[in-house]
C-alpha cells in the first residue's frame, strides 16, 4: 500500500579516515604556511584515506552508524542514493557495493552526481520517494577520497580538500516536520571553472594524461569564490520561502564547508549570527559531497538540533551546481 508522507531524518553518522594531513604537513610539500591557508579558508587540518581504503569502505561506516541511531535494520532501507564525484569504481555504482556490504538486500540503489551539492541533491531526491510514498525509508551517503585527485604541486587546490563520508537515513516522520523547502539548480556554463579533465571518456586516464596533470582538481578559485558567495545564501532562501518561512526562522544553517569566508558570506546575506552556523572546516577541510552529512552528524550528536528547530542545509559546487532545503526537526 502507498502511503504519503512527510521526510525527515531519522538518523545520521559519519566516518573519517584516521591519518590527519595538518597545515604544517603541506607546507613541506608546496610553498604555502598554516598562516595562508587558515586567513584565506579557515582550514587547519584535513584527513586522508590510506591506499586500500575506498569511498564505498567509508560509506558502509557511516551508513551502519545512521542505521544505527534511527533504529533500523538494513533490510528496511528502500533505497540508497549514495552522493560522489569519487566512486570506487564507473560500475558497478558504489551504492550497489555499499548495499551488498550493509546486506540491504530491499533496497533500489544508485549514484547521485552533482559534486558538493550532491548530498543536497540527494536528500531532496530522497524526500521526493518518501513523499510520494513510493519508498519508505531512503538511506543517503556523501562520500568522498578526493585525496587521490588532488595535485600536489598546485598550491592553488591541495590545500583546500580532504576525505570523508557522511551518512542520514530519511524516513517518514509526522505533518509539518520534515523537509518543508527545498531549492535545486545547476548552470553548465561554469563547469570550466573546476573539473578533473582527465575522469571519465573524454580524455582517458593514459600516461600521457597523467604527465599534463589532467587526472587532478583544476580551479579557477576566484570564479569559483564569486560564484559561491552569490548562490549559498540564495539557494538557503530561496527554499526557506518555498517552505513559507524567512531567515528569522533558522535555528541552525548547515552549509557546505569550502570556505570559512563563503559561510561568513552566506551567514550575513541570511543575518545570521556565526552562533546559529555550524562550522567544522578547520577539521576537515572541504570533502565535498560529504562535508555536509558530516557537519549535520557532528551537529546533531553535539544537540545542537532540537525537536521543532528549522534546520538549514545549503550547499553549491562543481557543475556549477547548488541546492537548500529546508527542515523541521523531528
Ligand atoms: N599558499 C600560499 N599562497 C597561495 C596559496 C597557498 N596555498 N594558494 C594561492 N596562493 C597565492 C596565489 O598564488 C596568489 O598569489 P599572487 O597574488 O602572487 O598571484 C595569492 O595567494 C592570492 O591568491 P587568491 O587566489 O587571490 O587568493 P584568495 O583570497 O582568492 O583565496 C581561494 C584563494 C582558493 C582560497 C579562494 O579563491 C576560494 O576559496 N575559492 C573557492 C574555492 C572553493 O570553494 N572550491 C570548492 C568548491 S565546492
């Protein structure tokens, strides 16, 4: 039987790799210091996954965790978007690995691509099964080793990423919590300002393409800068309208962590105090689609969300792309 209804999380978790990479560490790898790299991007340190270790090994953790504490077993899990511009593998999907590790042998399984909005991108999708009551619980991961894309001898992006998976399992929760807004969108025309040439068809991972550099991040960080300061806050608003509600509501905003300065930004646009904003880039650096699963876990196991509190996720990223929503806690 089909049954509608409003989408809330209902659990979350997240996992780092163990090996911490400080700002002291790369200063012995490019010309840079810790005193650069924490005025301009509020970074510290970040964690990088050993060789062996894969994105869909770090999802599995994160995946159990929020199974965990939304008191599920895996065979009730309807579906797993897993959120990754770094897959294990073309195919099989990752989410297909993590759903044979954590045995959710009920669950349709897939890969959502939309780079550090993917996790956004995500949570609205899952929102969408849930509230047309085609899925009852929808498990989605951000997960990413971008690490093993990052070029050590460009100063200008080695010191800005690091790895992590962050993971939340929506599911049902009562009328008028839940995903009340939501925004999504993208602009193709920006997608020259950060790609990895070298990833997919177009040009294939030879020697030669390794020697260009062409299989690591490339960045115009100003355009990209510009760009993020415009459509973080934006996309925050743009759901919090949808959802009938203005900047004055928010509780907690939960924004893609790519830049202390581009959260300060999005934090003014929405006059919010830094208080109401949680931050955990100096940690982590910026881990793309898993920066924020990882900030929604940190902050919900520190009890920074409360029942009835509207949550703010807000994120933006390669594409270009960028999406909000909008939620009552449950
Ligand atoms: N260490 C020391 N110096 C560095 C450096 C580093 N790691 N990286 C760049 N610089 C230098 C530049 O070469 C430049 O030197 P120059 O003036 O002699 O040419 C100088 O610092 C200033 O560079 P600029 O690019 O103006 O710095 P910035 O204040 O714009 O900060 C970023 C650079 C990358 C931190 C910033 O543009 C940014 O955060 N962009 C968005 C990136 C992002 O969010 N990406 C992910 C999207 S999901």
């Amino acid at each position: 039987m089909i049954v509608k209804a409003n989408a809330g999380v209902l659990g979350t978790g997240h996992y780092v790799p163990e090996r911490v990479v400080t700002n002291a560490d790369l200063e012995k790898m490019v010309d840079t210091s810790d005193e650069w790299i924490q005025e301009r991007t509020g970074i510290r340190e970040r964690h990088f996954a050993p060789d062996g270790v894969n994105t869909s090994d770090m999802c599995t953790i994160a995946a159990k965790q929020a199974l965990d504490m939304a008191g599920l077993s895996p065979e009730e899990l309807d579906m797993i978007i897993v959120c990754t511009l770094t897959p294990d593998m073309t195919i099989p999907s990752t989410a297909c690995i993590v759903q044979k590790n954590i045995g959710a042998k009920n669950a349709a399984v897939f890969d959502l691509y939309a780079a550090c909005s993917g996790f956004a991108y995500g949570a609205i999708t899952a929102t969408q099964y849930i509230q047309s009551g085609m899925c009852k619980n929808v498990l989605v991961i951000g997960a990413e080793i971008l690490s093993r894309y990052m070029d050590f001898t460009d100063r200008n992006t080695c010191v800005l990423f690091g790895d992590g998976a962050g993971a939340a399992v929506f599911g049902q929760v009562p009328e008028g919590y839940g995903v009340l807004g939501a925004d999504m969108g993208a602009d193709g025309n920006g997608g020259k300002y950060l790609n990895i040439p070298s990833s997919g068809v177009a040009i294939l991972p030879t020697d030669e393409a390794r020697a260009k550099h062409l299989t690591y991040i490339k960045m115009d960080g100003k355009e990209v800068y510009k760009f993020a300061v415009k459509v973080m806050g934006r996309t925050a608003e743009k759901a919090l309208t949808r959802a009938g509600l203005s900047h004055e509501d928010i509780d907690l905003l939960i924004p893609h962590q790519a830049n202390i300065r581009i959260i300060q930004s999005a934090a003014k646009r929405l006059h919010l105090p830094m208080d109401k904003v949680f931050v955990n880039i100096h940690k982590y650096a910026n881990t793309s689609g898993a920066s924020i699963p990882i900030a929604m876990d940190e902050a919900n196991r520190q009890g920074r969300m409360k029942r009835d509190d509207i949550v703010v996720l807000a994120g933006f990223g390669a594409g270009l792309t960028w999406a909000g929503l909008v939620m009552k806690w449950y």
